[in-house]
C-alpha cells in the first residue's frame, strides 16, 4: 500500500502523533506520551498532493514530523503551528518496504551477510489456531476428556449453554467437533500455548474439526521427538525478543498475544510432509537447507550428521538450532539489528570459526535446556512458597519480592528481573499466574511457578555469557 501511495501522490506529509498505548509508547525524555482522542490506536495526520499536470510515478517526497507528549501539548501545537513553520524531515524511500516513519539501517551490509531463519529451514507453519482456545485447550486431562465427552453426546443448545460458547463460525462449528471427534483417531497430547505454559488438547490433523487449523501435516512432525524454534515475522510493538523453543505442538499465540507465531521444526517425520497420517514410525529428515549447512561446514571445518554423534569432528542439527538460539538472545545482536528484527524474520551471521561456533552452541544449549524446563538448574529454587491456604488465584501483586496469590498467599524471594522480565509479548512471571485465576494451584503448579522463576533469572545471565562472545 505505502508503494501505492508513493507511486499515486508527489508528496506525503505525515505529522505522527504517537500515542499507541498498545505500543506503551513514551516520549523521547521518557515522560508520558498521550493519545489525542480516547483511543488506544495511535494517530497520524496525513496530507497527500498531487500534481495532476506534471506528475511523476516515481517522484515522491515524503515528509515525516514527530509530535510526542501529553495530549495539552499536542492540541497546543496542532493549533498554534503554522504549517510553513514545521520542520520537516525528509525519509528516504527504498524497496521492498517503503517505510513512512524513520528507519535505521546502518548495518545493513552486515546484517544482509547471515541466514535468515525461514531460509535455513525448509518448512515452517503458523501455530495452531484453534477459534475456541477455551474448549480444545485445558490445565488437565480429566478436563479435556469430559468436553470430548459432552461435545460428542450432547445437543448442540446443551453444549453452547454449558460452555457459554458464541455462535458457529465459519471455520468451528460444534457439528465440525463433534464429527472430527467421532472418528476416534485422534491423540491426547500437551501443545506449548504461552512460555512455560502447557495445555492438554486433542489433535487429529484435521481442519475445520476439533480445532480450526491445526497446521497439519508440518504439525504432525511436532507430536513426535522434535524441537522448534518459534518467532515472529513482524511485530507489531516493536519487539525484538519473539524467540522460544518448544518440543510440542504450538498456539499461533505461543510468544505473543499481538503477532502470529511461526515454528520451524529440526526435523520432518513421514519421509517429509506429505502424510497426513500420525502413526509411530521413527523415520525423520533433517528440515535444513543443505547449502546453508555446506557453508557451515566450510566454516567450521567439521562434518555434517542428520544425528548427534560423539566424534568431536562432526557437528548435527541440534547445534545448528543451539547456535542460532544463543545468537538470537544476544543483547548487542538485538540492539544493532532490532531495525531488522522487527519487521521480518531474523537473519543470523554464520559461526566466525569452530572456537567461537562451539562456545555459543553450548550456551545455546544451556538456554534450551532451561526454557523446555529439562535442566536440573531448574529445580534449584531460589523462592519459597511460605504459607498454608487455599491456594486459589485471586487478585495477584509483587510487592518487596513477593508474588501475592491472594491475601495470605505468596511466592517469596521472587527477583523483581524475573517478575519484569519479557519472553516476545508475555512476561511469563505474570502471565502464568493470570491465566489461573479462580484456580486452585495444586503441589506440582507450586513447584513449577518456582521453576519458571529460575528459568527466568538462569535467562538473563546466559544472555549476559553469551553478550560477551563476538558476533560477526
């Protein structure tokens, strides 16, 4: 569109007024920047010309103000400014984006010089979108059992009411469900729905059934002994922290509950991804670019393996996934390129040398191990839960290193980092609690709140080791 409008108009004057609380935007100082109507949108004033005589389709000059603050200094300027007085600032337009606020790519050389992650992988997919998140997914299996159960005996009316369901859809209806689940051939399995959050669910592969789109048949290779990494194409806040791994299925809302989220398994099962069918068979084929990899291997002077060896000579797919997990949680990475980071997916610089591939593909590694939550660090809990009660979620606070469940009821020595701290658009620390209001946390829930915690803090440190390695 912005391609469009360049090619249509000989100048465009944009004043931006800023003020997405969907964004949380502040002004340059840091002090509140308001929105100009009781929106949460942001707002821009747009003003098009055209000479209808002497138009030129590629001509266009694009002129770019910032109006920043409270919304009494914006109405103040807005109107009081003459328009002549305005200091405009010239964007320089290019292909394939067309940007209409100002960008910088200063490192564009360098950062064009890596991989990018839908590149090095074959296939990737969106996460599953399931329309009814409330009814396919749930905290236990005698849950998700009982709705399979009442979806297919009872009548339509009982299960809207009982289920406070809004109307069919185009795409989930419960005759869909209710046929889908018929067919008996589905399996019960946990699909990541948030970082450190898994639900149960039924998954057969089909459309429009159970699920609306489970993103069958790449989905298929995810409910066997494989990892994904997860990331966002472009985000819509600006975040350049939309990365996890995952060793299950995946929510479209798996790192961020603004941007769909995209998983690019390591390996494909079904001699590929052409099989519908989820059966048991071992088989599987590395899902990786073959001359991505070959450049590796020039690289680093080791040999390629479809599977981990123990010959030091060689290296698999597993590293490959550890190196680039490390290298997308570099700050100085994220800071240099974030530009880039946010509006497609990510392009990551190839290994310098064995010394330096190695040392990241073990840090990386580390990090995976603690976000699937399979490291013994894990259960090394830093919090305390002190206290006897009911255990129900109520209203949650953090106050003086304390997470409050309720009234009497708290998480102790929770660093305010953990409670902070970002994984794409969740903080984990939150939102894990959140989701479980009204609900009683059993012993195991306990203990994994204080994992997630420690999975948190184990994620800022590894991200500091890994700042300190150089990165091309």
């Amino acid at each position: 569109m912005r391609k469009s409008l360049t090619e249509s108009f000989d100048k465009i004057y944009i004043i931006d007024l800023h003020g997405n609380s969907k964004k949380q935007e502040t002004s340059p100082d840091g002090s509140i920047d308001q929105n100009v109507f009781d929106i949460m949108q942001g707002v821009s004033i747009n003003i098009f010309v055209k000479n209808f005589i002497s138009h030129k389709k590629n001509d266009c000059e694009i002129l770019h103000q910032d109006l920043t603050g409270s919304r009494e200094v914006k109405y103040t300027v807005l109107t009081n400014e003459r328009f002549s007085s305005i200091k405009w600032s010239k964007l320089k337009q290019s292909d394939p984006y067309y940007f209409f606020v100002p960008k910088s790519f200063t490192n564009k050389d360098s950062y064009q010089n890596g991989f990018k992650l839908d590149s090095i992988f074959l296939n990737n997919n969106t996460g599953i979108q399931t329309k009814r998140d409330g009814l396919v997914y749930h905290f236990n299996r005698i849950e998700l059992e009982n709705v399979i159960k009442d979806i297919v005996d009872l009548p339509n009316e009982k299960v809207k009411s009982k289920y406070n369901l809004p109307f069919d859809g185009r795409d989930w209806t419960i005759d869909f469900a209710r046929k889908d689940l018929q067919k008996k051939d589905g399996v019960e399995l946990v699909i990541n729905y948030h970082p450190f959050d898994k639900r149960f669910t039924y998954f057969t592969g089909r459309s429009k059934g159970f699920m609306a789109y489970p993103r069958a048949p790449l989905s298929n290779s995810c409910i066997r002994d494989n990892l994904s990494i997860l990331a966002v194409r472009n985000s819509r806040r600006g975040n350049v922290n939309n990365y996890f791994v995952v060793n299950t299925l995946v929510d479209k809302d798996g790192i961020s509950p603004f941007d769909n989220c995209k998983f690019f398994p390591l390996y494909l099962y079904n001699s590929g991804i052409n099989s519908n069918s989820i059966d048991s068979t071992n088989h599987r084929e590395v899902n990786l670019k073959m001359d991505i990899v070959q450049h590796f291997e020039s690289l680093v002077k080791l040999m390629f393996t479809s599977e981990k060896e123990d010959d030091k000579n060689t290296f698999a797919p597993i590293d490959i996934l550890d190196y680039i997990y490390a290298v997308l949680h570099s700050p100085s990475y994220r800071e240099k390129y974030k530009e880039f980071l946010k509006i497609d997916f990510p392009r990551v610089p190839y290994p310098k040398d064995k010394d330096t591939f190695w040392k990241l593909v073990k840090l990386g590694g580390e990090l995976r191990q603690i976000h699937l939550l399979e490291s013994p660090v894990v259960q090394k809990y830093i919090t305390t839960y002190p206290h006897d009660g009911s255990n129900i979620v109520g209203k949650i606070k953090y106050q003086d290193g304390k997470v409050y469940i309720n009234d009497q009821q708290y998480f102790d020595h929770v660093p305010e980092v953990a409670w902070t701290f970002y994984i794409g658009g969740y903080q984990p620390a939150q939102k894990w609690l959140k989701d479980r209001k009204d609900r009683t946390l059993g012993f195991e829930d306990i203990l994994h709140y204080q994992k997630i915690i420690v999975a948190l803090m184990e994620t800022s440190r590894l991200m500091g080791e890994i700042d300190r390695i150089p990165i091309n």
